[in-house]
C-alpha cells in the first residue's frame, strides 16, 4: 500500500474518546527509551475514570509496546506507529512501519483521530512550485503545493525614504539606500537558497515564479547575483505584478499564473472548480451529483472530470471506477477554500460530464 493510501485509510478512523494512539520516532532516537516511555503512558491510564476509554487507551498502548519490541533499532527514516479500536465496528488497527523520508519530530498522542500531519508532506511535496514576492523593504517566500499555497517566511527591512535636501547630500543619501535595497535583495536572495535548494536536489521543485509591485521584481532578479543558479534556471514565464504579500499574496501569484501552472494538481482543482461553478449556473446539463448518479455515469464513461473529498468513505471505489471509464480524477483537499461549501452542498462528491445529461 502507497503512503498515499495509507494516509487517506487513517484519515477515515474516528473515535468518541481519545483513544487512538499516534507515535512518530525520529532517526537516532534509541528504541528502548521509546518502549520504556510508552510503559509509563500506560502505567498512567489507570487513572482514566471511563472504562470503556480506559481499555481501548491501554489496548492501542500495549499493542504498540508489543510491536516495538520486536524491532532492535530504529530505522534510518525512523518509525511511525498508529494503533486503535473502533468500539463501534469492532475493528481493530496497528500498523508500524518507517516512512519515505526521514520523521522531523518525535510526537506521541492518543487523540479521537489519527495525527497524520507529518506523513503528508512525504506524499504533497513531490510537485512543487516555489514563489517569491519581493518588494524594496519586504518580500514573501512561498511554496505552491498539489494541496494549496504555504508561506515558508515573511521577511521585513528598513529602508529609510527619499531624501530631500538636495545636491550631493541627497546623491549621496539615495547611494545608500540603493545598497540597502542591494543587501536586502541578497538576503531575500539567500533565503530562497535555504529553503528551495533541498527541494531542487530531491527533485521535487518544479519552478519558481517571481512576483511583486513595479519594478522591484525586475531589480532583484538583476541585483541578487547569490541566488543560486540553479533556482534561476526553473524561474517560469515573466515576473507577474500582485498587490500583496504573505499568503494573499501568494494565492494573488497563483490566480495570474493559471495559464503556466495549468497542469499543477492545486492549480488545476481550482480551475476545475470554476468549469464546475459554470455549469452549474447554465444548468446545462453537464454536473452529475449524489452517489447513485455519479457511479452510474462513471460505468456508462459519460464522466470527463469526477471531483471527491479527499476523504470520501467510498474514494477507492470510485477512483477504480474513475480510471476504467477514463475520467480525469480531482481530489478536492481540506486547504481548498471551496472545499467546505463542496461537502454541504455535494457530500464531497460531483462529476463534470462530457455530455449532457438528463437527471
């Protein structure tokens, strides 16, 4: 089973209580402190008034000591442990196992839901767009991933304002502030280094867009000669103008820059979103929804685009479904912001059919 998978297959498990155990153990953590930690925990639960907790609590505690102990050290990426029960169904789950890419943080909880926040970055960052706003006295640097935008840092400079007075005190002034600027430039420029750079060794950087107000953008690309040249060959199209920074600004980028992100997963969920919002307006005949519906148009191939939750009960059906009938899959994530009104109004789940269809 891919990450991917797993990750979405932890993500349906709920409890009415907190007691479903999550365990990240970075590299180099030794095994045994780990176990000894997790005894404590359990010696603790006796305290939890609530039997019916209680037992499910020490149930997910002692299955997860028993695995660990059988293992004599930790992986090189490290290990992940999720154990639960589901009082309701009966079912059960322990599943150990040590990811793609190394675990960032030791982090142990018994919550009512799974923590899979540390496992997603494994499986998001394999196509990414890295985006930088800059302006003379501030700048933004940011990613654009398959589930949204993220700011990486906002980063503020003083850079004193024109000088008045006039003749070769005011030339001399304005060199000054030019340098300021300069330096900033070559700050910002470093920065990117440090958090792109990783990404451009791995393979996961896909290209850079560079944005902002006037003509700073221009400046910057002409005075950070230590931006790595190896982030300026994947810069892509002209620098775009936006009005804003942070993470307005950042989804400002990624709204002018559709044409050349059109085949980025997020981008491409937002454009989706529109095709659909279209058709819903023309009542036209090409939006199929509920769960009868759309798997009927999916087994006759009248599907061009089927759009589901991420977290959808039925998704492994009707990804199946979607790929034998040749429809294009868009999985609508939590971070999208039509992602809330998608789930009331449509029980996460939709189609855009390639002909209309009579409902």
């Amino acid at each position: 089973m891919t990450l991917k998978k797993i990750i979405r297959e932890l993500k349906k498990w709920r409890a009415h209580a907190t007691t479903l155990l999550s365990l990240y153990i970075p590299p180099g953590r030794p095994i045994s402190d780990v176990v000894n930690l997790l005894r404590q925990e359990l010696a603790i639960t006796e305290n939890i008034k609530l039997k019916q907790t209680r037992d499910a609590v020490q149930w997910a505690l002692s299955a997860a000591i028993e695995r660990l102990s059988m293992i004599r050290e930790i992986p090189k990426n490290g290990l992940v442990v999720f154990a639960g029960t589901n009082k309701d169904t009966g079912d059960d789950i322990v599943l150990v196992f040590s990811p793609p890419d190394p675990v960032p943080v030791y982090f142990y909880r018994t919550d009512k839901e799974f923590h899979t926040e540390f496992l997603e970055p494994m499986v998001e960052e394999s196509d990414v767009y890295g985006i930088i706003i800059i302006e003379r006295d501030e700048a933004t640097i940011g990613l654009l991933k398959p589930s949204g935008v993220l700011v990486l840092d906002e980063i503020e400079w003083f850079i004193p304002g024109k000088h008045h007075k006039g003749g070769q005190s005011q030339r001399r002034f304005d060199r000054i502030i030019e340098q300021m600027v300069e330096e900033f430039y070559k700050h910002v420029a470093e920065k990117a280094n440090n958090y792109f750079l990783p990404l451009v060794e791995s393979g996961k950087l896909k290209g850079v867009i560079i944005a902002g107000p006037g003509y700073a953008k221009q400046d910057f690309l002409k005075e950070a000669d230590n931006l790595d040249y190896r982030i300026r060959n994947l810069i892509i199209g002209e620098p775009i103008d936006v009005a804003y920074q942070g993470i307005v600004g950042l989804r400002e980028v990624v709204t002018k820059a559709r044409d050349i992100l059109s085949k980025q997963r997020f981008v491409e969920v937002l454009n989706t979103f529109e095709e659909f919002k279209l058709h819903i307006a023309k009542d036209d005949g090409y939006v199929v929804y509920g769960e009868k519906d759309v798997e009927e148009a999916l087994r006759s191939g009248a599907v061009e685009k089927l759009l589901i939750c991420e977290d959808h009960p039925e998704f492994e059906k009707l990804e199946k479904l979607s790929s034998e009938g040749g429809a294009r899959l868009i999985v609508i994530t939590s971070s999208v912001d039509e992602y809330q009104w998608f789930k009331d109004t449509f029980h996460c789940l939709a189609a855009i059919t390639r002909y209309p269809i009579s409902m």
